[in-house]
C-alpha cells in the first residue's frame, strides 16, 4: 500500500527541513547584505523626509552617507551636516544596538538601543538614547525652510539627554526623560547685534511630553510653554527685545512671530 500524501515520511521530512533551511538561509543572507541605501529609506520615512541619507556605502549594519535637513516632502530647502554620517548596528541580548558618527558634531558618537518584547498585552518596542552630548551647528536648522531660512542663524547647538527612551505599544506611546537644546551665543543675519543671546529648549517626557523655551542672557528675550497633545505640538511663547535695542531687531521680531505692541508672539498648533 503506498502511503498518505499527507504521511510525513523520511523523504518528505528531509526536504521540508532542507526546504526551511534554504529559505531562512536566504533571509539571513538578505539582512546581512542589505544595501546602506535601506537605512536611508527608513529615516526618510520615519522622519517625513525631514532627514535624508544620500550617497549611501556599505551595508545596513555597517555603512556611512550624507546626512541632509530638509523641510520635509516637497522642500526645496536642505541643509548638509559637514563631515558625513557613518554607523555600525548590531545585535545584542536584547534587541539591536546602533551606534552612530558625525565627525562635525558627535565627539563620543551617539548610541540607540532598540528592545522589542512580547508578553500578555501584546507587542512592544523600546527605543533609548544613551546619555551623549553632541553639538550641533546652528546653520542646519535653514535646512528646514521657513523660517529658518531666513532667520539664518549660526552658533552652536549643545544637544544632551538624560534617560531619554520611547516605548512604543499597540495602543500607545510613552516618552520618558529628558531631552535638552541649548543654544548659546545665537546670532542671525537679519540683525547686526552678536550675539542675540543664549536659550535652552527642554522635552520633559511624561504622559504629556512638555516643551520650554528659556533665556539665559542676551538683548533678544525668547520664553514659552507647550505640550503634545496625541501627534501635535501646541506652543505658545513670546520674544521681546532689551528696550535700547528693539529698534535693531525689529526685523527678526516681526518674522518670529505675530507682533503686539513690544511683543512678539510664537504660536505653534
């Protein structure tokens, strides 16, 4: 008697093992060399092509580009970070570990580590940035189009966090720590007062995240409070200028924001 076609026989128990073998060899194969370009394609996405990775080398785990600030889909406006980008990813215990380069602006380099779980409520991912300062210059930010292509800023930007992770679920998104900007000695081409000042820009994660802009000294004032609410910043602040030099920054006052009298007013969402 010949036997079942559903039987699972010796033959057939070989050529499904070798069968498996070959296909999970061949999505090994395809994540180990997957071109650097992915990684550009996933930034681009995440990020709504506000950070565009050019001229990509290497592999996904193991590659380096051109890292541009741009506006988002349809800017014609994009700023070059100097120097390049270049990273390594690999994996680890618990998830993957990215480590990332830019020679201008990351002395120390930046580390990411991505965690995914599984347990009763289902799916999760845990994306934390390890505690590296990095800084920045000021003139990327008129790769974002109005109004900082016009405001043309230039000084550094001290980027620093301290605990700062996302844990992302099905159902919702949760940022702990804290993430903080600080710009000091600011200047701008629309006014011939240098430096205007120095600020600092705080997220205070929670569950809703807060923003705070701040000044620390300087002739041009810079304050304000927001919150996120779901996707969306609501902002609300307002810049004013030392009384013997408000004539002199008239011009970035009345781009910065919807002028009342001395004040100047940022509203955002």
């Amino acid at each position: 008697m010949s036997p079942n076609a559903n039987t699972l026989t010796p033959t057939r128990a070989l050529r499904l093992a070798c069968g498996l073998g070959a296909a999970v060899g061949a999505l090994l194969a395809v994540l180990m060399l997957a071109p650097a370009r992915w990684v550009g394609d996933a930034l681009s996405l995440a990020s709504g092509q506000r950070w565009i990775l050019t001229h990509t080398q290497g592999s996904w785990w193991r590659g380096s580009g051109q890292l541009l600030l741009s506006g988002g889909a349809g800017s014609r406006t994009a700023m070059r970070v100097p120097g390049g980008l270049n990273w390594e990813i690999a994996p680890s215990w618990s998830g993957l570990v990215a480590r990332l380069n830019a020679p201008c602006c990351t002395p120390q380099g930046l580390e990411l580590r991505i965690q995914p779980s599984l347990g009763l409520q289902g799916w999760g991912l845990r994306v934390q940035l390890m505690d590296q300062p990095s800084t920045w210059p000021a003139q990327l930010l008129a790769g974002l189009g109005t109004p900082w292509n016009t405001l043309q800023l230039s000084g550094p930007l001290q980027l620093s966090s301290q605990s700062l992770a996302l844990n992302i679920t099905p159902h919702a998104r949760h940022l702990a720590g804290t993430l903080t900007l600080q710009a000091t000695a600011l200047s701008s081409q629309l006014t011939t007062i240098r430096p205007m000042g120095s600020y600092a820009l705080t997220l205070q994660g929670g569950d809703v995240p807060r923003l705070s802009l701040s000044t620390s000294h300087g002739p041009l004032k810079l304050e304000g409070q927001g919150q996120w609410v779901g996707d969306k910043l609501r902002f609300n602040g307002q810049a004013t200028a030392e009384p013997a030099q408000e004539a002199e920054l008239a011009n970035l006052l009345n781009i910065m924001g919807r002028r009342t009298g001395a004040r100047s007013l940022i509203t955002l969402g």
